[in-house]
C-alpha cells in the first residue's frame, strides 16, 4: 500500500451546503465514527466547515467534540478507531495511505496546555522547519518573525528570541506554540481549548489573535466556554453524548436553538 499519496494543492471545491453558493468548505466529514475499543465514542460526525471562518464545538465533558477535533488530522490513530471520511482538497485524509506528517502540515493542532520545546524561542519556531531540510537562515529569520507576529507576540520576544520558550508566561508560551503551528504555513488550525489554563487577560489575547488569523486560516476550536464561543466564532456546532445535535450560525445558535437541549447547555440549565 502507498504510504506517500500527495495531497492536492489546488483550492478547496465550492459547496452550498448552508453557507451559500460563494462558501467554499476547507474541510468536511462523513459517516465519521469512533470507536475506543468497544465504545462508541463518536456516531454522528457529519461536518462541513467553511474556510476562513472560526467554528466553535461546544458541549459538555464526554460529548465527544475533543474526539471529533483530534480525529481530524489524525491524532486518535493508535488510541481509537476512526471510520468514515475527512475530505481535505478532494482527498479522504483518513485513508491509510495518506501520509499523516505531511497532512499534519496542513493541518495543524494546538492543544489545551502550552507545550514549547525545552528550547530556545527561536529554536521552537525553526525544529520542524530544519527537520524538513530548510537551512537558510535568512529564510528562516523571516519566518519566525512572520509566525510571531501573526501570533501577536514579535514585540514581546523580539529581542529575547535566544531565550527559553519555558521562560515565557502562560500566555505567551501558547501564543508561541500557535505560532510554532503557523511556521509550516497550515490551511486549518485546530485548538481544543487554548485558553483553559489561561487567566482572563491571556484569554482575551489568545482570542484577539484568533480573530486576526481566520483571514488566513480555517480555524475549529473545542470551547467549554460559551462566552467564548459566542465573542469569536462564526459557526457553533453543539455535541451531546457523541452526535452533532445542531449546527448554525453561532448567533442562531446563542439566540435561537432549534433543539430544546442546546437551549438548556447554552442557557446553563443542562446536567
């Protein structure tokens, strides 16, 4: 079996779906299940996401919305079965045959902790870039002070680049770690709740610099805060107990349900 199939570089295909004729969808799913072991964690899976907007997917610990997130450049394989379709430019990436670290390139994740490299400032921006075999270092400059100031943190660290990333605050180190996923130059940033561990001020920045990406990146982000959800994303899709209950406009969605239970999660009278 081929373990190298190229992805397609050309741009994703229109879709009407409910975005409208002018959407374009950077990603959908289809029959998406998944399994740990004899559980099913996942059984209605069914997403379509447009480019260059910020879904948010909402629901309560165990409704499988992190399990549908981390299934989506692959980071459930060897801990659970994945069945069904993930199209990304008119290729199921969940094939066996796709190679997962070239996919993952455009598609990259950013998870609930900050997770900088044990090195340098700079070091975490350039690790995987020099791993591809980029070694100009002029080039290499360049991205790091693009990826840092897309991720609104050059002017912090701009002349403490040699520094530990692990001297960095909270805040800053997942801005670093947002901006160590931008220096591959992804299509789609997955996020499953950046700013949990975040005091409200880094939250705030976390978000800032969320809404300045979605001109350049499809964004999803697992959220268990509904305030956040309402203030940054354009679609919310609501999950309980492993299925996708409802999916609109996020200002549909915080004003007017079309399911009685995501009123009752959104309005606190859920459990």
């Amino acid at each position: 079996m081929a373990q190298n199939t190229p992805l397609n570089t050309e741009k994703p295909t229109r879709n009407i779906y409910q975005f409208g004729e002018a959407s374009e969808i950077a990603l959908a799913t289809k029959n998406l299940h998944v399994f740990y072991g004899n559980n099913e964690a996942l059984s209605e899976g069914d997403l379509q996401f447009e480019r260059y907007k910020i879904t948010s997917l909402i629901g309560a610990s165990g409704s499988g919305k992190s399990t549908f997130l981390r299934s989506l450049n692959r980071m459930n394989d060897n801990v659970a079965t994945v069945k069904g379709e993930i199209m990304y430019r008119g290729l199921d990436i969940n094939s066996r045959a796709v190679d997962v670290y070239e996919m993952r390139r455009h598609i990259g994740m950013v998870f609930q902790r900050p997770n900088p490299f044990a090195k340098s400032i700079r070091d975490n921006i350039t690790f995987a870039l020099k791993q591809r075999g980029m070694k100009d270092k002029e080039q290499l400059d360049a991205i790091v002070e693009s990826s840092l100031r897309q991720a609104a943190l050059w002017d912090q660290v701009k002349d403490d680049l040699g520094k530990s990333a692990l001297a960095l605050s909270g805040g800053q180190q997942q801005r670093l770690v947002i901006a160590r996923a931008i220096a591959m130059k992804p299509d789609i940033l997955l996020l499953d709740e950046p700013a949990s561990a975040l005091d409200p001020i880094s939250t705030s920045q976390i978000e800032d610099t969320l809404l300045e990406l979605k001109e350049k990146y499809t964004i999803i982000i697992v959220t268990h805060n509904m305030q956040q959800a309402a203030r940054i994303s354009d679609y919310t899709a609501f999950f309980h107990m492993g299925k996708v209950l409802e999916y609109d406009e996020t200002r549909k969605i915080f004003t007017r349900p079309k399911v009685a239970i995501t009123n009752d999660y959104i309005s606190g009278n859920f459990g």
